[in-house]
C-alpha cells in the first residue's frame, strides 16, 4: 500500500534528522493519518509540542506525502521538526503566525543546504 511505503518513509527521514537537531531528548509522537478527504487540502504535516515538557505529536497525511519525491518529503520532515525546536518562542494562542511560520521555513532550508554542502 503506498502509505506504508510512506510512512516508512516518513521515519526513515525523521530518523535521521533527530539526533543533527539535538532532538533526541524530546518524546516525538507520530499520527499517521491515511483519509484522503482532509478538509484541508494543503496540509502534509502538523505537529503540536507541549515544549515545557519536552513532547510533541507529529501528524503525517500520508496520501499526500506519497505523492512527493524523496527531497520534498525531507523538506516538510525538517519544517515540522524545526517547529518543535521553535515553540517555545510561539505566543500563546491559537492560529498560525506567519512570522514564525517564516522562520521556520528559513530555518529548515538553511539545515537542508548545510546538510548537502
Ligand atoms: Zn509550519
């Protein structure tokens, strides 16, 4: 099935990445949900961290990360881990902040390109 494949994916990637982003001492969970009817239709990943206690959940659309190539996927995977190393910066509240939604971005490009340099 594809999103097995995906998933497998998914943790071969966060794998790597966790121990290059310190992230070893974080209870990381991982949802994987395979509905291909999310109502929304942009989002590959999320994850929430309750930071003081060093814990975060990660949900993965698998049906939509199947679909991307090996770097793409990679990207969203380093995105996602970099929100947990930022949330204790997020301000309270719901909603997105595009300001830090942009610093994550930029974070994780700058970590992608280290990597391949
Ligand atoms: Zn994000």
């Amino acid at each position: 099935m594809i999103t097995n494949k995906a998933k497998k994916r998914v943790l071969q990637v966060v794998g790597e990445w966790v121990p290059i982003m310190g992230l070893e001492w974080y209870t990381i969970n991982h949802q994987f949900n395979e509905a291909t009817d999310s109502s929304d239709e942009q989002t590959q990943a999320t994850t929430n961290t309750t930071w003081y206690y060093r814990e975060a959940t990660m949900t993965w659309h698998l049906p939509k990360l199947a679909l991307l190539e090996d770097d793409e996927l990679e990207n969203v995977v380093v995105h996602e881990l970099v929100h947990i190393l930022l949330d204790p910066i997020h301000p309270e509240g719901d909603g997105i902040n595009h300001h830090l939604e942009y610093a994550t971005e930029c974070l994780a490009r700058a970590l992608l390109a280290a990597r391949k340099a």
